[in-house]
DNA sequence: GATGATTTGTGCGTATGTATG
DNA sequence: GCATACATACGCACAAATCAT
C-alpha cells in the first residue's frame, strides 16, 4: 500500500509550454511581438535547452512561428485565417452536436442546462466579462465533450487557442453576451428535442455570427 | 539580381522531423516501437539537442507518444482510437467536399477527374499497391486542396498521418483497390452535378466503409 | 533481493556562425 | 567593418531507471 504516491518532477520544458503559453493567452506576449529564447532562460533562470523544446511544441501548435531566420514570434492570424479556422470550427463541432445528441444522456443533458442557467445568471448580475466567457467555454466544451471523443476535442481544442487571444473582443459590445446566450439557449433546444439536423445547423449559424462579429471588430481596429 | 539563391541551411531539428517521420511511415519503426534519443543522436553523428527537438514537433503531432517515465514510443492508435480519427476526417473532408461543390472551378474539376482516370488505368494494369494508394491519396487531397483552407488541410493531413501505417493494410485484399475507386467515382459524380448534400453523404460513407475495412483487418491481426 | 554497472533522459555552459545596427 | 545579439549545436555532468551479477 502505498500512502504517499511519489511526486515526480515535471520536466522544465513541458512547465515552459504551459508558462508560455499562458503569457500568450493572457497577453504578455501579443501576436506578432517576438519571443526570444535567451530572455526566457535568463528570466527563468534556466538554460536554453528546454526553452527550445517547449517552443518546438508551440510551434507545432501553431500558437508561436519561426521566420525564414528562425526567429520565433507569437503567431498573428490574419483574417482569413480566422475564417479558415472557424469553417474548420463549424466542420467539427457541428458534427460533434449531432453525435452528442445521439449519445448525450439526460444526465449530461442536464449538465449542460445548469451550465446555460449560470450563464443567464452571470449576466443577469453584470459579471466580469472572463467568467462569461468561461461559461460560454463550458457550453461548447461540454457538446464535444459528450460525444466521448477525445481527438475530436483535441482538434477543436487546438484550433480554439489560436483565436483565444481576440475572445475578449467579443465583450467590447454589451449586448454580445446576451446574443450569445440566446443562440446558446436555442442550440441547446434542438439537442434536448434530440433534433440532430436543426442542432447542428444552429452550431454552424453560431460560429458563422461570432466569426462575422470578430472579423467586424478586427477591421475597426485597424 | 541574384541568380542564384542562397540555399540557407535546414535545421537539423527540422531534418530529423521529417527523417524520423519518413522512418515511421515506412516502417523502420513500428507503432509502440521505442526510440532512443541517444541512438537516434549517434546514428546521424549529431548531438541529442536537435533529436529532442524533432521529437517535440513528433510528439506535439501524436506521431510519437511520451510515458511517464520520460520514453518515447512510436504512437500506437488504439481501435477506438482509429474510430475517433475516421469520424474527426469525415466531419472535416464531407464539409470540404460541400465547399469544393462550391468552389471548384472546372479546371480544377478536371484535374480530379484525371486522377481518377489514372488511378483506374493503375489498376487495371495491375500497379503496386503504392502507385494506386498514391493516387486515391492524390484524389483526396484535390478535394481539400479546392476548398483554399489552408487550415482545413492541416488538420485532415494530421489527421491521416496518424493512421497511415495501416494504409497498406487495405491492401491485403485485391478487391479492395477496385472498390475504392469506385466510391470515389460516385463522389465525383456528386460533384460535378454541383450537389453538395449527396457529395458529402458520399463522402461519409465512403469513410465509413473505410473505418470497416481497416477495423475488421486489424481485428484479423490479433 | 541487494548492489554495482550500463543505459538513457534532463539540463547546463560554451563555441560557432549569422544577422542586425 | 565592427560590435552586439541571437540561434544552432555540441559535449559534459547529473540523476533516474534498467540490467546483470
């Protein structure tokens, strides 16, 4: 019997990723803005090496890219790519809805019902804009989720994180949140009624709203 | 002008990701098959740093797996595994057959048509098994190809590369070349009466069968 | 089993070459 | 042309796991 499992260490390249990958995510680092490996094993206090690997990771992520001189830089996508993703977004979790409301029990079902009620109450209070966003990232997390398919959640996670940086602009727009929950409310309609066709085409027109609204926010900013 | 080009020199981590990767498709290494960084370093007289690297980028792909214990295995897809990833494809390439319906031009219709045309010569005259699963992979390909979302071939050639070992696998059977060919047929037939509904439920079924296939043959092995 | 030898992965410091100003 | 900054790659040291005796 052992009472005590034995902590093993997690290797400095792996923390790396996660470290900075959240730098990017919570802004430290801004698409476009150039990583270099020597600052970060200086600010870490540690060598090179697995600074190295942890980009190699990212960068077979996506979320950072090296140039023609192997510098790397936090990767910046551009218009169309957020619209090549989003179709790849509309692909998969359209299909991942119609799975879920084939195999979804009504246990889960429910789970996603409490998850649309904290939405509705948050918002109702005037929450922060992250926990909004948090719950609305559980409604969609819980559709793949319950189709019991962990490379589909995978590549949709994947594909989330490279537009992860622009989600806050959403919520520049008060009214977003609102929207958002209501196309939520109706998605989750047609799951309960167990109507794959309208839910999964309630997903595509979904995403192709939030994608015509982030495309209509980055083109202001410029 | 410069004439000629200066060819910078590729890094040897980005040699070894395609060198490795080349020895998993063909074969060299076998799915759960271990890889020593530290042979891998003294093969190609090198140092390990770049070999960590590739491995990163292989890791990140799923092309090789890391245990807990720090050792790194060829992947080895599971059954459900297998499943998981024919059903991701068929969310992805039905909804790229729907937008090439769309989008292709008829040129690009053609250059389709040619592949199929040289995939069924291939057969009749009885090619290697390699020529004909280039050409289906040729035909395949078109179709994401079409959709000019770069993300969207990505995320399916990912995708494929994680069961390409057991490509050759369908081969085991002769009909099987025959067989494919012929659903392939039908998809184009879709396409070109610009029909996006039958297209992509082509396309589904097609993959469908193909998960059969491959399921049953794996089953046969053990 | 216990113990020493070997293999292997982790991480560091340094040298070298290349681009930048 | 020179100095700086940076990425690439190497060899070494250390630790953990594995194997042999």
């Amino acid at each position: 019997m052992k009472e005590f499992s034995i902590e093993k260490p997690i290797p400095y390249y792996e923390q790396f990723y996660h470290s900075i990958k959240k730098m990017i995510f919570d802004g430290t680092y801004k698409p476009g803005e150039r990583i270099v490996e020597t600052q970060l094993a200086k600010q870490f206090g540690v060598s090179k090496s697995p600074v190295r690997e942890a980009i190699r990771l990212l960068e077979k992520e996506g979320l950072v890219v090296v140039d023609d001189k192997s510098r790397v830089m936090v990767y910046e996508p551009t218009l169309k790519d957020v619209e090549d993703i989003y179709y790849c977004r509309m692909a998969l979790e359209s299909f991942a809805v119609s799975l879920t409301v084939a195999l979804a029990s009504d246990k889960e079902l429910n789970e996603i019902k409490t998850a649309l009620e904290e939405a509705e109450r948050a918002i109702q209070r005037g929450a922060e804009a992250s926990e909004i966003i948090a719950l609305n990232a559980k409604f969609h997390r819980f559709i793949v989720q319950f189709t019991k398919n962990k490379r589909l959640q995978k590549q949709v996670d994947d594909l989330k994180s490279l537009t992860q940086f622009y989600r806050i602009l959403h919520f520049q727009d008060q009214n977003r949140a609102s929207i958002i929950l209501r196309e939520h409310q109706q998605i989750f309609g047609h799951i309960r009624s167990r109507n794959k066709e309208k839910a999964s085409q309630e997903m595509i027109t979904h995403l192709e709203h939030d994608l015509a609204h982030i495309t209509q926010v980055l083109q202001q900013m410029t």
